[in-house]
C-alpha cells in the first residue's frame, strides 16, 4: 500500500511540473500607460516644435496606443509602429541597432511591420522587458528618440510601480 501510495504521489507531482510549464505568466504595458506615453511623447514634441506621431506595442508588437499630433502626416504613425517593432524584435532602442547591424538594415527594411530607423526606444523596468515607444515625425529620428525618453522619464516612476506589481 505504502508503494502504491508513494507511485501516486511522484506521479501526482511530475504531473502538477508538467502542467506548469503549459502556463507562461508574463509582464507587458497595459492600455492607460501605454495611452499616457504616446501623449507625452506627441507632446513633447510639440513643445520643440515638431508634429508627430506616438504608437506604443507591447513586448509582443502588438498595437496598445497610437496618437498622431494634429499637423503630423499620416504615414508618421506606420513608421512609428514600425520603429517600435523593430525595438521589440531587438530589444534595444531602433537606432543603437540600426549602429551595430548596419550590415542587415536593407534586408530587415523589407519585412513587413519593421523598419532600422532611429526613434524607436524600449520600455523596460525591474528586468522586464515591457513594450516599446516608436516616435514619427520629427526632423530626424534622434530628435524622435528624444521625445520617446522625454515621455519615460516624465512616467519614470510609474513604469517602475508597474513591473513590481
């Protein structure tokens, strides 16, 4: 009896193991602060005078915000996205690996939802890899980069309260 029980019980625990791969628990940015980053990042950047567009993914490049100032053109807001996917494809800002893989930028161009241009920066907190800000609009992309840092810094501390919870 006493075998019987102890076969069931190493049997129940590699079962329960097994199980808990099937579930995959992640941290990702939610809608309200990834609506609030593409605000200040638009704003930002109307403040040095530039209309552009926002667009905010998830660590899987999934759309969960996208603002267009008034003035910014219309394909501001693709290119946007695509900066912010080549960021979460990456992980690192759009225009540090547009510097270290110069060599592949024409072949990553022709995917689809990607491009290598600078102005995509990744958000990240507590060692979680949250999403990613792609900024559209502005003369030159270390000017979009520059409104997308503008907007984590002025959230810094919010994004930080996130990943702990």
């Amino acid at each position: 009896m006493r075998a019987a029980l102890a076969l069931l019980t190493a049997l129940l625990l590699t079962t329960s193991a097994t199980r808990a791969a099937d579930l995959v628990s992640t941290r990702n940015i939610g809608m309200e602060l990834a609506r609030d980053l593409a605000t200040e990042a638009v704003l930002a950047c109307r403040e040095a005078g530039y209309n552009v567009s926002a667009v905010v993914v998830d660590r899987f490049g999934l759309l969960r915000a996208a603002l267009r100032d008034d003035l910014a053109a219309r394909f501001t807001l693709e290119i946007a996205e695509r900066k912010a996917n080549m960021t979460v494809m990456a992980w690192l800002d759009s225009g540090d690996f547009r510097r270290a893989r110069e060599d592949i930028r024409q072949e990553l161009n022709h995917i689809q939802g990607l491009i290598v241009m600078e102005g995509g920066v990744k958000i990240s907190s507590g060692g979680y890899n949250l999403g990613a800000i792609g900024v559209s609009g502005a003369p030159g992309g270390d000017k979009d980069a520059v409104c997308a840092h503008a907007a984590l810094e002025k959230l810094a501390e919010r994004i930080e309260f996130a990943a702990e919870g």
